[in-house]
C-alpha cells in the first residue's frame, strides 16, 4: 500500500520595513529552489496601520495632538515538498 505524503509549510513573515521583507522572501526563496520544492508566493497580506495619538503639550493645550501611524507589513510563502 503505498501513502502519499504532502508535507506542507506555511511561513508568516511580518515586520515594519517592506526592504527587509523583501529580502528575507528571496532568500527563502532561493534556498527552496535549491532543495527543489514547490513554491506558492510570496503571497503580500494588507498592511495594518496603528495610528497613536499624542498630546503635543502637557499642559493646557488639548486641541494640539500629534499623530504617529506604525505600519506592519505581512507576507506568506507556502513551501510543499
């Protein structure tokens, strides 16, 4: 009897630089094609904005805030032997 096995990797990379995401992709990438498996992706998730809002002034201005956004980028690559 003879069972097939599909060995599935799923890899989640996430980080605030798109740059070093970029070269972290090709990199697993390259290692795959040396090891000559089955590559599906990268795959780009949407990025998440956190957006945080500060009090410029401690004191008595309220009305003056200021806005600090905080952007996560997110890529899949499945790898299937």
């Amino acid at each position: 009897m003879l069972i097939n096995q599909n060995n599935k990797i799923r890899i989640k990379l996430k980080t605030y630089d798109y740059k070093l995401l970029e070269v972290c992709c090709s990199k697993i990438i390259d290692t795959a094609n040396r090891t000559e498996t089955k590559i599906i992706g990268p795959i780009s998730m949407p990025k998440k904005r956190r957006i945080y809002c500060v009090l410029r002034s401690p004191h008595v201005d309220k009305d003056s805030r200021e806005h600090f956004e905080l952007k996560t980028y997110s890529k899949i690559i499945d790898l299937n032997s």
